[in-house]
C-alpha cells in the first residue's frame, strides 16, 4: 500500500479529519484519534488491539506489524504501509471508526450495508 492509498482509505471513514501530529499526516474521526502515520519506520498506528492479538499479528506477520518501546504499554500495534494488505488495513480502521464514531453514524453505515 502506498502512503496515497492509505489516505484514500482513511478519509473514506465518515467523519474523518486530517491533521497533523509529530511532523505526520494524523487522523481523527469525531475530534477523537483514528490514526497517524510515523514517518520515521512509514507505519500507521493501529489502536484499539490488545495485547493478546498484537502478540499473534507480530509473530504471524513480522515484516508488517512491529512495536516500539513507546508503543509497549498501550492497546496498539504498528504496520509497515509498504505490506500491509489495504483490506486488512480497513478492517482494522473500521474497528476503531466504530468505537469513536457517533452511534448514529454507525447506525447509519450498518443500514447501508444491508
């Protein structure tokens, strides 16, 4: 995935914001963080993962998901943009727009896909 198409699947997220944080392109959805890309590795932070499935996504697929000292204590994980699957990628997004996003947004987006 490019850092292009990266953007494009972010901004598909209704509600979704750009912004900045540390010198990166950061994301919020609902005035509340979504995601940001580090520049310095070229991985987007995922949150919202625990630490049991943050384990099994680093073993199973170490060249994509890594995690920096920073990133240790928190329900997060980091992902290369370079091999991350964009599928994967929305799956994880969309697992977080859900808990962020208004209910009715959510709502709304659960009735379209019917």
């Amino acid at each position: 995935m490019t850092p292009d198409e990266m953007r494009e699947i972010i901004l598909s997220f209704r509600g979704a914001e750009e912004g900045v944080s540390y010198g990166a392109p950061a994301y919020k959805v609902n005035g509340k963080f979504f995601t940001r890309l580090r520049r310095e590795d070229q991985s987007v932070v995922l949150t919202g993962i625990s630490m049991d499935e943050r384990e099994m996504l680093m073993e199973a697929e170490p060249a994509t998901f890594h995690i920096t000292p920073h990133y240790k204590d928190y329900p997060s994980v980091l992902a290369r943009i370079e091999s991350l699957h964009p599928g994967s990628f929305r799956s994880f997004l969309e697992r977080k727009w859900r808990q962020i996003a208004p209910k009715k947004w959510v709502k709304e987006f659960d009735a379209a896909r019917t």
